[in-house]
C-alpha cells in the first residue's frame, strides 16, 4: 500500500484551547516575542520541541505502575540498564534526571580551561556545559551540510579532514573527547552515516581521543542508516544501533527523545575509572546510582520506550511524516532544509526573509509570525541560540550563526495527519506575506543559552 498508517491507535485525548490572531498577538508582545515565555495553554499546534513531549504507549503507562521505588537497588533500575547495555553494548550505565545533567556531569570531569570538544555539531545545552567549565566547543559540519538546499543522504556528517586537522593544530592532549549528535539536531535534524561515525572513531583512537555519542534520537539516525546504506538493508535496528555504538567509548542520552519519556536520560560509557567518577558525581547532584534523580517509573517507562523504538514500522512512519511536510511546503518552493530530518522540519529563514538581516534576526521574526498567523509554537535555531558576540571598547559586534533556521519539531506519536496539514497551511499563508514582517531586536538576555529567557521587541 502507498499509504502509511500511523502504527498505533488513540486511545486518550485532551482537548486544544483555541485563539483568534488578535489575541495571539497580545500573548506573543506579553511573552516579549520569545516563544519560550508563552504558556501552553495558549499554544494551538506546539512544535517547539520533541523533547519530553512524546505520547506514552499503553504499555508505558502499565509500566508507571509496575515502577519499584526503593531507595536503592530497585527492580526497575535493573530492567533499565538491562535494556540500555543491551541497545548500546555498553558496561557502565548511569541514569539521570535529562540529558543536560548527564552533560553537566561529563564536562565537569573532562572540560576545564584551554581544552576543546570537537563536535558535527553541539546542540545549545551541550554547547552550554562545555562553555561553563571554562573549555570550547567547535562545530565541524561537513561541507554539504552548510547549505540547507543542497540534498544529501547523510549531512550531519562531521568533515573527517577538519577533524583530523583541528587535532593536528589544537592537540591531542587539549581535546578531551570528540563527540558525534545522531541524528544532528542543530544542522536540520540531519542523520550520520556508519561509515562516517566508524572513521571519526578511528581518528580518535588514533590520537587516543575518547569518542562519544550525543544519541538522542539514535534509533531515527539508525533507521537513515537502512535506508540510506545499501549495506546496512537487511539489519535490524538494534543490530545497526549495535554497531553504531561499538566504535564509541561512550554516549549520552536524553530518554526524553528516542525513548518516549517525558522526563529521563543516562550515561553509558566502556571506562570503569571514568564511570566511577560519574558515579561519585551523581550522588551529590543526581541521587544514588540506581536512580540517579529518576523515580522508579520513570526507569520502567524508558526501558519500555527503547525497545518500542526500535520497531521499523514506528520508525518508518516517523519518517515519513516528516517527509510528508517537508514535501507540502517544497511544492510551494518555501525554503527548507533538504532532505527532511528525522524529527522536524527546518525552515531556511534566511532564504525566507532575505530583507531581514541576520543581525535582527530572521528566524525570530518567523518564529513570532507562525505564532500570530496560526498558533503554532516553533524555535528558532540560528544567531539567538547560536550567535556570539565580538566585544569592543564601547560596543559589541554579534558574530551570526552559520545556519538561520526555524525548527518545527513533531513530538512523537502526538499530531494526527490532519495537524500537519494545518500545519503547512499556516507556513504557507505567512510564506505569501513574507515581505510584510519585520526583524527584532534582544532588549534582555542571560549570559548561556539566552533563547530560552531573552526578552525582545520588534523594530
């Protein structure tokens, strides 16, 4: 059949609160135009992110309740990091409360003053636990990813070349792990290749680097290996997602994406003496190591949700949906990142508002005007999250992001095809009056990962 059906029936809703434009014009000027600030009672069709926002399965919500809250040693901490060795093949699994705290824990132990972390590319909260112990992080997209029209299967490659050369010059010694994002959530939710993660991998070991694995949504990034791959056609997705982790020494994981939980993440790594550091770590920021800040469903919910996961009709549907808008809003030639991603659609802002400058911040502007035109929530993911500045004796200068992007991340098992119809209707009504909308300005911003609290004002 040509028509892929969602793999799963409703068997819950909630109602959506719905708003005129007007008044989503007066909530958007409260939330100082930044969609972060805007209460969700407000937000009709919400894509801001596919983080913690997914759709439990009933055997999840089964799960809740089979959840062991003992302090220490609990049962559902076992089927946890028994699913998670199995997935990812590695020795020492250690929960936490999200992914940004088993981020904290890792660079507080490898990051410092002069070193750096080599990247495809960091996404923010990464990019902002390795700023604040003092070291740097660097993006090294591959050359294809750098221009959102240009198709290719595999963009979120690292360049093997500047990776090899950026060892070279910073040194070995300065670099305390390279680490690859499957699938690349910064540049358009691109996927990676085995090939390329399997010769990043051996760059670093030449070098004696430690790699490691920012795996978010390592099963969408495992399905593109399938598809993608001719070698890869006839394995499972454990065998790909196996393989795909054997060359790391590590990964982190935010269960909040790939797992389905709304709340959860862990850190999986090969090395004893750095997991028990990690360990040691965790007991005073986390909790004790069979829990690690999480209750006893929530384990059982993301032991269920890595092996639902897996299943290749999920994953085909998943991917497919995606693809599904991407291709409503190319037959009206609105600029896109190309091909569609595994989690979300990216809108080339920058194409799409070229009369705005990137100092005033394009996707920003059509971010605010998503919201007004149809209630749907997006992020921008260009020089607000990503911009730094070059400081003066009386000013500072914004150094622009390299990729002005919008983001409109599905949340997993949630909107029905009918949303995203709605959904593309609403680009494509703002798409038509484009040249009507205006750049913004930061009237308040906090020193790491300003987008999430910056206040602005339209100019």
């Amino acid at each position: 059949m040509k028509t892929i059906i969602e793999p799963f029936r409703i068997k819950s809703v909630e109602p959506l609160h719905f708003n005129t434009a007007l008044e989503r014009s007066q909530i958007i000027e409260r939330a100082f135009y930044n969609p972060f600030l805007i209460h969700s009672e407000d937000v009709i069709i919400d894509l801001l992110t596919d983080s913690g926002t997914s759709a439990m399965s009933s055997k999840q919500w089964a799960g809740l309740m089979q959840g062991d809250e003992s302090y220490a040693c609990s049962p559902s901490f076992y089927h946890f990091e028994n699913t998670v060795r199995r997935i990812t093949g590695m020795e020492y699994i250690i929960p936490t409360h999200q992914g940004r705290a088993a981020e904290n824990i890792l660079f507080t132990l490898l990051g410092g003053k002069d070193k750096t972390v080599l990247s495809n590319t960091l996404f923010d909260t990464t990019r902002a636990n390795i700023e604040f112990t003092g070291a740097r992080g660097i993006d090294l997209p591959c050359p294809e990813g750098k221009i959102p029209s240009k198709p290719s299967a595999f963009k979120g490659n690292i360049d093997l070349d500047a990776l090899q050369a950026h060892i070279k010059t910073i040194g070995p010694e300065k670099i305390p792990m390279v680490i690859m994002t499957v699938t690349n959530n910064s540049n358009g939710g691109q996927p990676v290749s085995m090939e390329n993660i399997r010769n990043a991998s051996l760059l670093c070991k030449q070098f004696q680097i430690p790699f490691f694995i920012d795996a978010c949504r390592f099963a969408e990034n495992c399905y593109f290996i399938k598809i993608r791959e001719k070698a890869y056609a006839t394995y499972s997705i454990e065998e790909i997602a196996r393989e795909m982790f054997s060359y790391a020494d590590g990964c982190t994981m935010s269960a909040k994406k790939d797992a389905f939980a709304n709340i959860g993440g862990f850190l999986a790594m090969q090395n004893p003496d750095l997991a028990q550091k990690c360990r040691n770590l965790l007991v005073i920021t986390e909790g004790f190591p069979t829990y690690g800040g999480l209750a006893g469903r929530d384990l059982e919910a993301i032991a269920i949700g890595l092996e639902e996961v897996l299943d290749e009709h999920y994953l085909q549907y998943r991917i497919r949906s995606i693809e599904y808008l991407a291709q409503k809003l190319m037959d009206q030639n609105i600029p896109i990142m190309q091909p569609a991603g595994g989690h979300a659609v990216y809108l080339d802002a920058k194409a799409f508002l070229p009369h705005i400058p990137v100092d005033q911040y394009p996707g920003q502007s059509l971010v605010c005007a998503l919201y007004i035109e149809g209630g749907i929530r997006s992020v921008e993911i260009g020089s607000l999250m990503f911009g730094t500045y070059e400081v003066h004796s009386t000013s500072k200068v914004l150094i622009p992001a390299k990729l002005e992007l919008v983001r409109l991340a599905i949340p997993r098992r949630v909107y029905t095809q009918s949303h995203i119809d709605y959904v593309a209707e609403v680009i494509i009504e703002v798409w038509n009056k484009r040249n009507t909308l205006t750049g913004y300005a930061i009237t308040e911003e906090a020193p790491l990962l300003r987008h999430f609290t910056a206040k602005l004002k339209p100019i």
